[in-house]
C-alpha cells in the first residue's frame, strides 16, 4: 500500500506532462493552413489560373 | 502492484488520446477568418502591382513594408501607405483571429511567423522579401 504513495504523485506528474504535449503549437498544421489561406488571398495574380484548388479542401 | 500497473497502462492509453488530439488541424474555415481573408484578396489586386515594382516588400515578422518609397510617384505614396497599413491590420487580425478561434490565444506568435515564412516561400520572383534583416529579390 505504501508504492501509492510514490506511484501517485509519479503518475500526477506524467499526467501533467501529457496535458503539456497537448497545447504544442501544431506547426505542420499551421503550415498546411497558411497555404491555403496564401493561396486564396494571390490567386488572383495573372499567372495563377485557379488550377490549384480541388485537393486542398479533402485533406484532413 | 496491480492496481500500479493498471495505472500505468491507462496513463499511456490516455498520453496516446491527447497525441491525437494534439496533431488535429487548425480551424481556419469560419465566418471571422474568412472576412480578413476576402478583404486581403480584394486588395492583393492593388497591392501586387507595387510588390512587383519594389515598392513593398514582404517582411520576416508576417507583414509587408514600403521598402522603396522611391518607386512610387509621390501623388501616389499616400496611399501606398494606406493600402500598406490597411493589409497589416488585416494580417495582425488574421494571426489573432486563427489563434482565437482555436482556442489558443497564445499561439499568435507561431501563427505569425509560420505565416511569415510562408508568404515570403510563395512569393513571385521579382519581388522583395525581409531575410535575416536585409531586404533581397526573389
């Protein structure tokens, strides 16, 4: 019964780690999503013919 | 001993639930974000002309710059300016807007300058982008 008392606050502290890894910025996502929004914001320039659009939206 | 290693095992069980989570896209599709992005794609049409001439270029911290005021003529560099501060309100409020809505405020930064290496990656040949603190030519 005594471990507990070790294995406890070991577990709390791996349980914060945890929590830490989820608010890591998400860089490949954010790379993905900046595309996309570049992409929309210039394709108006005259050497982008809006050939480049269908596949972005699908990918999850 | 038991009770420990069930512990343990519902431990990792959960470490592994929150990787998911953690490697979920960012929402960028929503009525906020989607605004500032039309507003900056109606004034790409009056702004790319001056990127291509030097006038403005892109630099390292997300935004655009008068870089070379030279290049425009002088009736003209009021509102130059306007356009150059208009689209940097735009892009501030794009960073903000996109660290908000997913909920993490504190992202900004990141947001900011995973933008900032993007926009200067797309950028056409010809115009000028903000590297290590000098302006250069794509």
């Amino acid at each position: 019964m005594k471990k507990v008392w070790v294995a406890l606050p070991l577990a709390a502290f791996a349980l914060s780690a945890c929590v830490t890894i989820n608010i890591y910025f998400p860089a490949a996502a954010a790379e993905k999503a900046a595309d996309k929004i570049i992409e929309e914001v210039w394709q108006t320039q005259q050497d982008k013919p809006a050939a480049n659009q269908p596949d972005v939206k699908e990918t999850k | 001993m038991n009770a420990v290693l069930k512990f343990l095992v519902a431990l990792v069980a959960l470490t592994a639930a929150l990787n998911v989570f953690a490697a979920a896209d960012l929402e960028v599709n929503t009525p906020g974000v989607n605004a500032i992005k039309q507003s900056m794609q109606a004034r790409h049409a009056q702004l790319a002309g001056h990127y291509t001439s030097g006038a403005v270029g892109l630099t390292a911290d997300g935004l655009i710059a008068l870089r070379d005021a030279g290049a425009v003529p002088l009736a003209q560099r009021q509102a130059v300016n306007a356009l150059v501060a208009a689209e940097n309100n735009d892009r501030n409020a794009l960073y903000a807007e996109i660290a908000n809505v997913n909920g993490h405020p504190e992202w900004q930064a990141e947001i900011r300058s995973t933008f900032a290496q993007r926009w200067i990656q797309r950028a056409q040949p010809g115009w000028w982008v903000q590297s290590g603190g000098a302006w250069r030519q794509k």
